[in-house]
C-alpha cells in the first residue's frame, strides 16, 4: 500500500455554481476538471496549504472555512488523502498557470471528467 498524498480542495460556490479547474496535459489524471486545491507541504496546516494553492493557481486569497469531506481513494500509482474544504475568497478569480476554469452548476458536476476520488463528493453537492 503506498502512502497517501495529503491534498487539500476547495469547495467554491456562487450563484448554485461550483469553481473547477481543468488538469493540465502532461500532469496526474490530465484532461479531468477538478476542485481547485493541491498538496501540503510537510510543514504546513490544511488551510496555508489551500491559501497557498489558491493563491498561486488562481490569485485569489482564500476564507477556508468547514470541512466538507474527506476520502482516501488508491490510483494504480498513487494513492491520495483528499479533503475538501468549504471556501470563500477575496478577489477575482482567474486561471494563473494556464489551466482551464469555470463555473459548473449541481446537475453538471455527474457529466464532467472528474478524478475518481471526487465521486462522493459530487453525489453529496448533488442532493
């Protein structure tokens, strides 16, 4: 059994939309959308780690605010402890590293290419 990554995501909402960016070609799980978020670093808590992605990913500064939910899901190469916060933030959201973004609302979320480890969470926005 591999060790899990530790990953922190956030869990935007505006307007009954959720923000989403798109993996990069070349990057794990490439070509699927995803809740924007990343790795902690080993020093880190889960709200610098997601302050920090947010604000590198999409030059916004982030109000981590509950937990939402948390899964461990195993990819043949890794495997990833993934906690999803609630969000807000300050500024004007816009894709930094040249990833895709959008707004997607409830019903959309089960049609688009997400990581398997977001499919609890999607059924949980969803109801």
């Amino acid at each position: 059994m591999l060790n899990p990554i530790v990953v922190v995501a956030a869990v935007i909402e505006r307007d009954d939309k959720f923000l989403l960016t798109l993996r990069p070609d070349g990057t794990h799980l490439a070509g699927h959308w995803e809740f924007p978020g990343g790795k902690c670093h080993p020093a880190e808590t889960h709200t610098q780690a997601l302050r920090r992605e947010l604000f590198e990913e999409l030059d916004i500064v982030a109000d981590v605010g509950d937990p939402i939910h948390t899964v461990v899901h195993t990819y043949p190469d890794r495997s990833v402890e993934l906690h999803f916060y609630r969000c807000g933030y300050l500024g004007e959201a816009k894709p930094m590293l040249g990833q895709g973004m959008r707004w997607v609302g409830r019903s959309e979320l089960a049609l688009l290419p997400l990581p398997e480890a977001d499919a609890a969470l999607v059924t949980l926005l969803g109801r």
